[in-house]
C-alpha cells in the first residue's frame, strides 16, 4: 500500500516493539526464568489493547477573523487574519451576543481560540473605550 497506513500492520509493528523493549529491560540470569518472562512477555494480553482508531473528519471552514471584524463582529484593533473552522465562527458570535457557548469537538480543532479570541477582543474593545461588548459580565465591566 503506497501512501496509505495500514492501521493493523502498524499496530502490530508497536505492538512488537514494544515487546522487545520489555524483553530488553528485564532480562534474567537463570534460563529457566528468562524462558519464562520472555514466554510472559509474548503471551501476555495485558500489554496491549488495540488498535483504536479514531477518524476524525476535516472540519468545516468558517469566516475568517478579518471578515468578522469587517461585519464589526470583533474589533478592528484585534491584530488577527486567518481563516477559522465553522465551529470557532459560531462559538465567537455567540460570544458576542451574549451568549453562553459551549465547545465539544475532538483534539487540535481550536476550541482555546473558540473562547479566547473573544476574551481578547472584549479586552481590546475595553482599552478602547468602545466596550460594548456582552461578552463581558458586571464583574469586569464596572467602571
């Protein structure tokens, strides 16, 4: 299979390696002894569980910061252009309206910039003095 992953020869491959590496770690002076870890260690179903794989599908591109700040969905003082996932998008002008948001979605998506890109803009929006923004509860917002 060229370019493509075999997920099962893989775990198998980690699963060898593995093996070896406690082979190599514990090793006994006796024969009998060494036979019986070395048996232990190749027998042994507690030493791996798998494989697991997971698929996880591309996420859905989103606007990016630069047309959210155009729309005056974040400040224009926010130094950010790149494009965000669907999710982050939504989660960032729910945020703005004033809206409680909760992110679920897998590793490496964006959640932190999900909650944090409109931390930001609050407080930059607060430097300002154009602080409009719901984002913000009473607890930071007292002048």
């Amino acid at each position: 299979m060229h370019g493509q992953l075999d997920a099962i020869q893989t775990s198998n491959q980690i699963t060898s390696s593995y093996r070896r590496y406690l082979g190599s770690l514990l090793t006994a002076r006796d024969p009998r002894f060494a036979g019986a870890l070395s048996a232990a260690i190749e027998s042994s179903p507690m030493l791996d569980k798998g494989p697991y794989l997971e698929a996880t599908p591309p996420y859905a591109p989103g606007a990016t910061l630069r047309e959210l700040i155009t729309e005056g969905v974040l400040s224009p003082a926010l130094p950010l252009d790149r494009p965000l996932y669907r999710h982050q998008e939504a989660a960032i002008r729910k945020a703005r309206a004033g809206r409680n948001v909760v992110v679920a979605t897998g590793t490496g998506s964006g959640k932190t910039e999900s909650f944090l890109i409109p931390i930001l803009d609050s407080l930059v929006r607060e430097r300002s003095g154009a602080h409009t923004t719901p984002v913000c509860g009473p607890c930071c917002c007292i002048r």
